[in-house]
C-alpha cells in the first residue's frame, strides 16, 4: 500500500470518529494514545493534522492528558476506540482550531 493510500485511509478513519465523537486510539513517536479527536484540516505547510484532547496513554514529554496537535503521517494503528465523548467537558473552542485549514472539525 502507498503512503498516500495510507494517510488518505487515516484521515477517512479521523473523520468518522469526529463526526459521530469517538475516541480513536493510536501510537504516535511509538507511545500508545488514546485521543479524542476535534480538529482535522492541513498545516501551513499543506501537511495533515489532527487536533485532540489526549485522555490516556503516553507522551515522550512526560505531559499526562491534554491538548495536543498530531501529523497524521505520524499516526501508526489507528483504531475507533469504542468509546463516545462529549465535546462540552473541555475547554474547545471552535473558532481557534489552530489548523491553517480545517477540513472537519466538532462544531
């Protein structure tokens, strides 16, 4: 499979779990996350991104849960997680999705 066809799956994948607020789980920098993902669209530089709130699992920076912005061609197993969230617990707002292009995002 290209990468192409891989990050074009990861991003469909990322947009379901929006759309209806799952959680996705993944590895990222080979540390496991569980991440509730808000934001979808493309960096300055055209690269894709996902915007979440990190709920579980680990971060090479030692930071526990919390806002965190991901390049997807960095995501590896990217899987639904099983679980709905509710975007209102966290403090999103949808009007700063710092993204330079949003292609999906949590109204």
């Amino acid at each position: 499979m290209s990468e192409r066809t891989e990050i074009d799956e990861k991003i469909q994948l990322l947009r379901e779990a929006i759309e209806t607020e799952q959680a996705v789980t993944f590895y990222y920098n080979r540390t496991s996350r569980v991440v509730e993902p808000y934001v979808l669209g493309l960096s300055s530089e055209g690269n894709p991104l996902l915007r979440g709130f990190q709920t579980d699992g680990e971060s090479l920076s030692g930071k526990g849960p919390g806002w965190r912005v991901y390049q997807v061609v960095k995501i590896e197993g990217l899987e639904l997680f099983g679980e709905y969230f509710s975007p209102e617990r966290f403090d999103y707002d949808p009007t700063v999705p710092w993204i330079y292009e949003v292609d999906t995002q949590i109204p």
